[in-house]
C-alpha cells in the first residue's frame, strides 16, 4: 500500500512502476466534473471509475481485497477514511466472488489500521491487500473519488 498526493507524485515516480506512472499521469489529465462514469484507458486492464459513494462508518462498511486487479484512490472533494490491513488467514469472508468478480468482502479484519485522505491524496492497494474504502467517522459525507482500476498482468510487461 502506497499514500501520496496528487500534486507530489512526480516528485516520487522512482517508487512507481511503468504502469501506475501511467494511471496517475492520464488522471491528472482528466476534468472530473465532465468525464463519464468510466473511462478505459486499456480496455479492462486499466480504466478509471468516477464515483460518489455514500461514506458510512467503518463499522457499518464491510473491507474488500481483490486478486487480479490493483486500486488507485483518489479524493477529488471531500474526506475519507479507509481501512488497510494484509490478508490472512485469520480474516474470514462473508462474500468471496474473487473467481467471476475479483472481490472477496469481509467484516472483521486482523490487524487494521486506518487513515484519513483529503481532496488530492491518493492511495495505492496491491493485490491481497485488504482495504475498507469510503469510510467517515460521520457517517454519511460528500465525498467525489476517482478509482483507477490496474490489472496485475500490467505490472509484468
């Protein structure tokens, strides 16, 4: 797991592979206020979803991890919360869909930590790794996101 900021990420692209270099470049392009709600960059394998989730608190939001595809969160306005955490054993699913869907949801997580991200920050989940995205201690929050989608097959060519 990656946090950084929009507005810094150039100045830390040494950390970042070909392929996210690439995401976090073509969303810096974007006008949010007019994209759709999807644009594909790279068919399936790497596109960018704008989303105004409803926040809820963390115990009300069930966390997720996904084995093919990597996660780039980006707050465009307003706050978020998320929960991060590696997988273990010790954390059982209540939905796994990860074979025809590529997610698996859980309520209790071991070992969860959680951070704040405000408007230009951004968060980077790998493969396996747990994550409770569009959380708030409030509850219900304006919150406008981008999430770019990054198959992991990207990362090996």
């Amino acid at each position: 797991m990656i946090v950084d900021t929009i507005s810094t990420w150039e100045q830390n692209k040494s950390q970042y592979s070909g392929i996210v270099r690439r995401a976090l470049a073509a969303i810096t392009q974007l006008s949010v206020a007019d994209m759709p709600s999807k644009i594909e960059l790279d068919g399936k394998r790497l596109y960018v979803m704008k989303q105004s989730p409803t926040t809820c608190t963390s115990e009300e939001r069930l966390a997720e991890v996904h084995a093919q595809y990597a996660d780039i969160h980006l707050v465009v306005e307003g706050e978020e919360w998320q929960g991060y955490a590696q997988d273990s054993d010790n954390n059982h699913s209540v939905e796994d869909r990860l074979a025809e869907s590529d997610y698996a949801l859980y309520e209790q997580v071991e070992n969860e930590s959680y951070m704040r991200l405000r408007p230009g920050d951004f968060s980077i989940f790998w493969p396996g790794e747990v994550h409770r995205p569009n959380c708030h201690p409030e509850g219900v929050v304006h919150l406008v996101k981008l999430v770019v989608k990054i198959h992991r097959d990207l990362f090996e060519g």
